[in-house]
C-alpha cells in the first residue's frame, strides 16, 4: 500500500493512515448472504474497496471476517492485507470487530479508516477526499464523518491516539463516544452521497442498480430476499 502526503507537503510530512474494513456481518436482511461477495461489473464488493484503498495510498488494510469466512478469504487473500477471522466469534458486535481490526494494525499510524464492506461505489477519489478533510481538521478534532442531507454517511475516519486497547469501553464506532465527545468530531457536510449508499435491503440493490445502470450479481446464484428482518 502507499502513503498519503499532508498538503502535498513532501515525504516528511507523510499521515500514515491504516483501514478497517468490516466483512464479518451476516447480510440477514439481504437474506442471509456475504454482502461484501456482491458483484458490479464481475468484481466482487470487497476487492473494490481493496483496490480502492489502494489507490487512496492506504498503508495498511485490515479485513475483519466472520459469517462467510471460507468464502470470503479465497477472494482477498492475495492481496497485501491483513485477515482477521472471528468465524469462531459469530455473536461478535461490530464494536469488537472494529477493536480486533484495530488491535492487528502495526507501526506508527496517525489515523484510522472504518470502512464497511457494503459500500458498493466507494472509490479512491472519495477515500482521498475524506482524509484530505480529517488532515485539514481545526484543533481538538479527532474524528471526522461524511453527512449528507443531514444523514450519517461512512467511512469514519479518526485519530489514532483516542484508541485505548486497554479500554474496552472506548468504541470509536459507538454513537455514544460521539455524543460524549461532541467538541471532539468533525460532521464533514457534503453532497457526495456516496457516502450513505450501502446494500443492507433488497431496496437499495434495487436503488444501486438503477443508479448505474446494470445488474448486481449476487453471490453464488443466492437470490436476495427482502423478506427477512
């Protein structure tokens, strides 16, 4: 993976930013099935985001596995990330998938990409941008998230310095660490709604495939299903 520069500043002004992306989920209200082995154009979800964090200049990529493990991993493993497989975890939150991908980071990083797997048109101009806002951010900001239209948009993206491995209680992904530190997060309005396009319903595959004009392939014939809760 590569690095981003701060403002373009030269190689001694480099923001080391790690990523992690959150593959462990269910998919139970597409109907149970690996969300992230969604295909656009013949190429699954999952090595779009790969390949776009790439291309953003991320330094390092950690996967968080779970449901679907088996299926996942022979589809990522060639590239030059780290897996983190919690098949064994099923019942795991999201907070601890985010405090496991986190805990197999390594090195000095001055921030953290969260990064669903979902997130279907995501791509390294959008990732870039995002980080350009986090590396401009006033003073006293340590997390910074994309709204559109006043809804919540993702990746979130945070200083390494407020993860506290020693602290379970500290959950960057937790709406209640964002409430409680309100001085300390940066809502980035924007009118890229990329940010807030993701597949959790057989609606929004709907909505994605009117948007770009083509099909979604799902994952291994599986038929998507909206009638699961």
């Amino acid at each position: 993976m590569g690095c981003i520069l701060k403002g373009g500043g030269g190689l001694y002004e480099r923001l080391t930013v790690g990523a992690v992306v959150l593959a462990a989920g269910q998919g139970s209200r597409l109907g149970s099935l690996p969300k992230s082995l969604i295909e656009i154009g013949g190429i699954p979800l999952i090595r779009r985001q790969l390949i776009a964090l790439s291309g953003a200049g991320i330094d390092q990529v950690v996967v968080v596995l779970g449901h679907f493990a088996n299926e996942i991993r022979p589809v990522i493993e060639q590239f030059p990330i780290t897996i983190v497989d919690l098949s064994e975890k099923l019942g795991s939150s999201q907070k601890i998938s985010v405090r496991e991908g986190v805990t197999a980071l390594h090195g000095k990083l001055d921030a953290i990409l969260v990064v669903p797997s979902d997130m279907p048109l995501l791509g390294g101009q959008d990732y870039t941008d995002l980080i350009r806002t986090f590396k401009n951010r006033k003073d006293g900001i340590s997390m910074v998230r994309p709204v559109v239209s006043q809804k919540p948009g993702n990746p979130v993206i945070f200083d390494y310095s407020i993860i506290d491995l020693d602290d379970a209680s500290v959950d960057p992904m937790c709406r209640v660490w964002w409430e409680h530190h309100p001085t300390e997060c940066f809502a980035w309005n924007t009118e890229n709604s990329r940010y807030v396009v993701d597949l959790d319903t057989i609606d929004d595959v709907a909505t994605v495939e009117n948007r770009l004009g083509q099909c979604l392939k799902m994952p291994n014939n599986r038929e998507a299903s909206s009638g699961v809760t």
